[in-house]
C-alpha cells in the first residue's frame, strides 16, 4: 500500500478514523487509482512526486470513493434494467 496517497486521499475525504474495512476500501481505490490514471496518460506516473499528476489522481479517486460513499449510504440508486 502507497501510504502517502492513501494519507492524502483520507485526508481529501475528511476520514479521521481507522478500520480495516476502510483500510482496504481506499487501498482497492487507490490500486485501481493508479492502474487507470497510468492508461490513460500512458505512462508510468509516480503520484506521490506532488505536481498536476497528483492532484489529477486525488481528484480522480475522490470522485471514485464518493461516489461508493453514496451508494453505500443509499443516496444514489443505481437503475438496473
């Protein structure tokens, strides 16, 4: 696990508590993060160099775990056909 983004992403998201399930929701986002983020620049990019690339990604995977924070919470209703 990156611990510096998984720090600054918690931070982002104003989580101030630790658990494991926490733990392993923002390690899988970040993970995945990463894997995304480098496709889509097409380059390997260490994000924790700070600059454009870091903020691009913390946005990113701000977007991602609120978007599960709003489905987990039932705030948003995902239509299924």
């Amino acid at each position: 696990m990156d611990t510096l983004l998984f720090e600054l992403l918690k931070n982002e998201l104003n989580i101030t508590w630790n658990d494991d399930e926490t733990t392993i929701r923002l390690s899988r986002i970040i993970s995945n993060a990463i894997i995304t983020m480098n496709r889509k620049l097409g380059a390997d990019i260490d994000y924790n160099e700070g600059g454009q690339e870091q903020e691009l990604f913390l946005s990113y995977s701000f977007i991602i775990a609120s978007f599960f924070i709003l489905i987990l919470t039932g705030l948003l209703k995902l239509a299924v056909s």
